[in-house]
C-alpha cells in the first residue's frame, strides 16, 4: 500500500468476530488522486466515513462518486468507509478504535501522523429494515428506511447478490390519523420522484401526455418503475397504466411497504400482470402502446427489447435502463428512426423512437408550473428541474 498513487481502487473488507453475520462489519475502499486534481490540498490521507443508509448513493456506491469525494475532500488517499446492515454501531470514536489498527496501515508513504477522519453529517446516519429474505433468484431482498443528506426519508427496495442493486426508492412521509402520537408510520408520497433517470423519463413523457387527445397508454416493463406509475397515476387522473412483472414476491412487497394498492386508490387504473415479458408478447398480445418502459434487472435485457417493439405505436417512446449495452446499442439502433442516450450513475439510459429527428424539448416553465399546481415535484437535490442531456446515437 506505500506507493505514490493506486492505478485502481482497492477493496477490503472487516469483518467481526460473531461467524453468525452474513455481511462484514466494515468495507473499506482506498481511492487515490493526483494533488493537481485536488480542489485544495488538505493532506495526503483521510478516512471518510459514510452515514449508514446512504451507501447506496452515486457519491458513494459509484467509482466516479468516490473519486470526485476524494477531490473534494482534498486527500491525495481517502479511504472510503461503508457500514452494513446487520451490525449495530453506537457512536464514532467507538468506529474509529475499531479501525485505526488497519487504516494506519493502509496509507501512502508519506502520511500525516493523525489521521483524519471525515463525515458528511454529525452522526452516524439511519437505518430501518422491514424487511431481509433470501429470494431466488435475486440473493437477498431488502426493504429499508434511510435518512438522505437533504433530510428527509426514503424507503429503498434492494436486491442484494454479492453487491447491493437498488431496484426503486420512494420518498416518505408521517400517515396521517387521529390518533396523538410523538411516531407516526411513515408511507411513502407518491407526489414526489426520487430517482433521477425515472426523472428523466417524466421529463420526456409529459410532452407526450399534455399534447395527446386521446388517453395515453403505457406499459412498463419491471418492478422498480413502481414509483414512478404511482407519480404517473397521482398528476393525470385519466391515466391508466400495465404494469409487467413476473416475481410475485416483488409484487406482494410492493402492495405492503411501496403504497400503490394501501387503499385501491389505483386499482381501477393500475393493471398488474405477473408473467414474464416474452411470454406475454408470444401469447399473442396485440395492444398497441404509446410509451413502454424497460427496466427489468436481469439478463436477457436484448431479448425483452426485441420482443416488446412491435408493442409500440407508430410514434411511441420506448425507453431502456439499467441492462443496455454497446453492442446491444449497436444491434437496435438500426431498426428504430432515431435512438438517443445518456448515462445516469454509470448505467445507461437510452430512447428508442420511430419518430424521425424526434425533439425532446419540454417548456421547463410550463412544467413547473403543473407540478406546483399538483403540489409536486422531481425532488432531486432539492430542485425541482432537471436539464436533459441525452445524445443522438
């Protein structure tokens, strides 16, 4: 570990001495970077600590998150500190002599004596898991409640096979009752999206869903797009949605912690079909839709695509997230007029049209002005807008 600068970054994990946990008590990640790229020298080594709950954010989970933390942070090495799920911590002097005996040896040559240790906020963060089952073929399903950087709580649906996959994440909110309670449930709002290539995808639609005449019809292709139908169902009333999925175990999660089906607000609107997405189309369906979404997280994602474009309507959308690649890029774009892309948390979104020289231009003003009339909003860093960014293909 005492050379100038690491080529890549390197990976360890601590574990405790309980053989009953199934996870380490610490991971820790060495990032290095150039003094010149510091935005202001502030040593050569530094351990940051990430608030429990939030290591799953790009900053964190992303290599390009922790190399830009490290230039911020002004440490030509940081080293990057998760905690897990099973243990418990109490408080961070307790974190630190746990660690000390191996962060001191995990730094360049010239180090400073004391060293460093850095948080994003005064405590150790939040956590609350509903739930924790083995689920094949996923590995681990996990529903938990974390606190964000902003403040406000979220509730996170992970599938965990060696590494952690956020499939969706919803913003919370305390239920209202009559009863006089200092802790309220927290349900999630459906006014609100938090994940910022479902963001996107708004963002495009709603052009779609102002100028339309006639009721726009949608179908999105997995589970994680469960927030954004409920965003979808909560602004346009006349909307109706189907949604394909075929893990019933995601499903059942989503009517007891995700919201959609709490009081049937959205039954009648909401088709909910469990079958997987080539089975479906070779059974012979024959409805037409005006925008598909796909985001399924497993592995056949070109034969899903393929499958699923004569679904479209002369001038639908199809959207792609989360299983796109180049040569899968390379493959579809020759049977569509025009293909835009852009990456989000190192995965790729990409639109799929028949429109030719199609225009993702949407009037920022008038989208505002419909959300805050609907008490709503894309919440995403605190504001309200975000600027497109796709590229033509």
């Amino acid at each position: 570990m005492e050379s100038s600068t690491l080529s890549e970054e390197l990976t360890f994990h601590l574990w405790s001495d309980d053989n009953k946990m199934k996870e380490p008590r610490y991971t820790i990640t060495i990032v290095d970077a150039q003094k010149s790229e510091l935005s202001s020298y502030n040593g050569n080594y530094a351990v940051f600590i990430v608030p429990q709950g939030r290591e799953n954010e790009g900053t964190f989970s992303t290599s390009s998150g922790r190399e830009n933390l490290a230039r911020l942070a002004g440490y030509c090495r940081l080293a990057v500190v998760t905690l897990h799920r099973e243990h418990v911590y109490t408080n961070l002097e307790r974190m630190q002599d746990e660690l000390s005996p191996t962060l001191k040896n995990l730094g360049p040559k010239k180090t400073d004596k004391k060293i460093p240790y850095l948080m994003s906020s005064t405590d150790i963060g939040y956590r609350n898991v509903h739930v924790n089952i083995d689920c094949e073929p996923h590995g681990h399903i996990i529903v938990e409640d974390v606190q964000t950087s902003e403040g406000y709580y979220c509730r996170l649906l992970i599938v965990n096979n060696k590494v952690d996959n956020v499939l969706c994440q919803a913003k919370l909110k305390a239920e209202k009752s009559n009863k006089k309670s200092k802790s309220k449930k927290k349900i999630c709002d459906h006014r609100f999206l938090l994940s910022l290539y479902q963001n996107y995808i708004f963002t495009v639609l709603f052009n779609q869903l102002l100028k339309n005449k006639d009721p726009v019809s949608i179908l999105l292709v997995g589970f994680q797009s469960m927030p954004l139908v409920c965003f979808l169902l909560e602004l346009f009333p006349e909307l109706s949605i189907t949604l394909l999925e075929s893990d019933t175990k995601l499903i059942e999660i989503s009517k007891n912690y995700f919201g959609y089906a709490a009081n049937n607000e959205y039954e009648d609107r909401l088709k909910v079909i469990t079958q997987d997405p080539v089975d479906y189309i070779k059974q012979g369906c024959s409805k037409k839709y005006d925008s598909v979404i796909l985001n399924s997280f497993q592995s056949n994602g070109y034969e899903n695509v393929e499958a699923i474009r004569p679904l479209l309507s002369e001038s639908g959308l199809l959207f792609v997230y989360n299983e796109v690649n180049e040569e899968m890029l390379k493959g579809m774009k020759g049977k569509f007029k025009s293909c835009y892309k852009t990456e989000i948390e190192d995965k790729l979104l990409v639109l799929f049209t028949n429109i030719k020289d199609f225009k993702m231009i949407t009037d920022q003003g008038v989208l505002q002005k419909y959300l805050q009339n609907k008490r709503s909003g894309l919440y995403r860093n605190n504001e309200w807008l975000i600027e497109l960014d796709f590229e033509l293909v």
